[in-house]
C-alpha cells in the first residue's frame, strides 16, 4: 500500500526508494529492449487532486476494515467502484462509492453481463492496488487501497479496444481486451503507476465482425499460479484456450500454445490447489479440467462435468472447493476437486437473477457472487463441507448489468 510521503531532506548522493524500484524497472526493461516505456512514463497523465475524491459521499461507520469487497458498477455514464466493508459475520454495509474516471461498456447481446468476462476488477493485495477496467473508455483505472477505501491515482489506455479483464503477477499487469479481434496488452507497475510495454503487445486473430459480441469475444486472462504462463479463453470466437509462455522479464510469447475445444465456448476459469485449470463452457453447461505442462499444452482430465444449469460462465475457487455461476438459471454449482482432479457435484444454491462474476473472501469463509439483472451482491457463508448459507445481500447502485468483483 501506498506510504506517506517522508518530507525530510533525502542524502544528496542517494536515490530515494521508489527512484531505486523505477531503476531496477528500467534495467529490467532495458534487458527487454522496450525502449518505448521511457515515453509512456513521461507522458503517462497524473491523477489530478479531484480524482481522489469519491463519486458519492463515504458512509464513516467503518473506513479501516481489513478485508473488503470491492464491486464494479460497469455503468455506461461513469463507472464507479462500490467499497463495502465485511463485518466479522461476513455481511457487507456501503463504505463509499468512488469514480474511475471512464465509463463502462455494453458488449451487444449482452443482458445480465454487459462484460460477458471474468476478472475485469482485480485487487493485487501484495501491493495494495486495485485493477478496474473501463470499456466504454479503453481505459483502467489504478486505485491504491486503504482499508475500505480508495484512492484513485492513474488512469490509463488499456492498449486496445473494450477492455474487460486484468492479471496480475509479481510487478507485470496484463490487460485484455475484447472487440477488434481481441488483444492483450502488458503493463509494467512501477510504485503504484502503469507503464505501457509496447513489446507486450499480442493480437489474438478473431473476426471482429462475429456476431453476438457476447458469445463471440475473450472471456478471461490470468497468469498461472507460479507467473510463467498468461492464460486466455476465446468463448465461441474461437473455441480454444490459448496460453502464453512469459518470460524472464514479464514479456509473452509471440504466439500462444493453443488448445481447441469445439463447441464447448470456454468462459471463465480458474486453478485449482495442484495448479490444474478448472474451465467454464458455456455451450455443453459444464466444468472441464486440464492439467497444464511447462510448455503450455494443455491435457484434459476426465469428461466435463455438466452442471444442470443455463449459461454457465463464471467459477471461482475456494481451496478444494470450486462454484460455478449459472446466469441463466440464478445460481451456483459447487464442486469439490479430489488429488487426481475428479469433480464431486454438491448441489445448486439459488441466487437473484443472473448470476455473474463471484470472490471468495481470503479467509475462504464467505463468498460473494455477483448478479446482473437487479445489480445485487448476494453474500453466503461458506460451510465447513462446502455448502453455501445465505446471510443477506446489498443492491449495488448503478449496477444493473455490471461485472466486476474483489474481495480481501
């Protein structure tokens, strides 16, 4: 998280100690050969002192929670993050409401899920930054977090066209982004600001002109749990999950190992305790497991698991247990994953209507799943064999349709 600013005189002959992380950055570039982040960073636009201050007023009841959730609105006239602060017993009360400073987008076709992605608002809480992106401006907001609350610092291109998802490992932030054949863009984080790496740069080659553009852009992008990989679903523009290699430095492949599963549209996804990827496909409503090898093939695991539901899309992780988010049917399919990736089925638990993006507290004791027909956040307590208990929800203002949820 971001420190106060120590105002005494620094020694004359001494870097401070962000002058030193940006050396250290730039060397690393240096390496790389992206010459062009020298630019990015001079030119890169400084949050203006309006910036930091909250879309709406901030409830004071609780301002240092130590595990909140954030929520975004997505809202086509000026996207907003809802922080709410999450009581010892896992319910949520508004702690503020706070721009981004762009605008959320609609993808076509879309209904409950204007986004159709997952991860498109990603908190990295080892540096305390929130990740929001703005579709309908090409843009991503970077918040610097306190508690439950936020302070807006940069805005920044996304390096392409709609973006609706972000990774993050280490100092290196991806970026997808959906429509003009879908791109990924990679960022370096240098203190609490972006660098755009123009070497970062990967076109993913689908037809721009597919139609609907819900069903027919990328779903999700995420680094593997040990950074060396960049993972990304194609839904039905093109039925694959492709993964990138990433090197030393942060750079990825030029072109991606690629994996065809026809007809299955895989969505969301997410990786299990032994590092297995545990994928949503729309098309069959079903979970499939992949183991993953160091060059970045991808092996299935048995058949998928059908879930029973419509629109399944989205699925989040909790240890060993997995829970799916059905938008067409209101809810959610939990999974436990056995030592050899076996899905064991624990039921259907209802939610409000058009169940979307979910988070797992970091505790693993609550989950929060988010729903886009009434903009609700359902809150449920996690039990000890899996079972999800509802304890209350939150109506999340101006998010009917949106997509986007953390929690701490």
């Amino acid at each position: 998280m971001p420190v106060s600013r120590d105002r005494r005189p620094t020694h004359p002959t001494r870097p401070t100690r962000g002058r030193m992380h940006a050396l250290r950055a730039f060397g690393a570039i240096g390496a790389l050969g992206a010459l062009g982040v020298a630019t990015a960073l001079v030119t890169a636009p400084a949050a203006t002192a309006a910036s930091h201050a909250p879309a709406a007023p901030a409830e004071t009841a609780h301002i240092h929670s130590a595990a909140p959730v954030f929520v975004q609105s997505d809202n086509p006239a000026a996207n907003t993050v809802v922080a709410y602060h999450r009581a010892a017993d896992g319910t949520l009360s508004r702690a503020g409401v706070y721009g981004t400073g762009g605008k959320g987008g609609v993808l076509d076709g879309s209904v409950v899920d204007h986004l159709a992605s997952q991860g498109s608002l990603v908190l990295d809480a080892r540096h305390g930054l929130l990740y929001a992106v703005n579709a309908g401006s090409d843009t991503v907001t970077v918040f610097a977090v306190r508690g439950d609350r936020l302070e807006r610092v940069q805005v920044i291109s996304s390096g392409g066209d709609f973006p609706v998802g972000v990774a993050v490992h280490g100092n290196a932030v991806y970026v997808l982004n959906a429509l003009d054949g879908g791109s990924i863009q990679g960022f370096l984080r240098i203190g609490d600001r972006l660098v755009r790496v123009p070497s970062w740069h990967r076109g993913l080659g689908l037809d721009p002109s597919a139609a609907p553009q819900f069903t027919h852009t990328p779903g999700q992008i995420s680094f593997t749990p040990d950074g060396t990989k960049l993972v990304v679903t194609t839904k039905a523009g093109g039925n694959s999950i492709e993964v990138f290699p990433v090197g030393p430095f942060g750079g990825p492949a030029s072109r991606p190992v690629v994996t065809a599963t026809p007809d299955a549209v895989p969505f969301g996804f997410t990786f299990d305790p032994a590092g297995r990827l545990q994928v949503t496909e729309a098309g069959p409503n079903a979970v499939a497991t992949f183991a993953l090898a160091r060059d970045g093939r991808l092996t299935q695991v048995g058949r998928p698991v059908a879930t029973g539901q419509a629109a399944t899309c989205w699925i989040v992780g909790a240890g060993d247990r997995l829970y799916a988010s059905n938008a067409g049917s209101g809810s959610l399919s939990g999974y436990t994953v056995d030592r050899h990736g076996a899905l064991r089925a624990l039921g259907a638990t209802a939610t409000d209507g058009g169940t979307v993006d979910a988070a797992v507290s970091s505790d693993g004791r609550y989950l929060y799943a988010q729903t886009g027909a009434a903009g609700v956040v359902d809150e449920f307590r996690v039990g000890r064999d899996g079972s999800l208990t509802p304890i209350g929800s939150v109506t999340v203002p101006g998010a009917l349709g949106g997509e986007g949820i953390a929690a701490g």
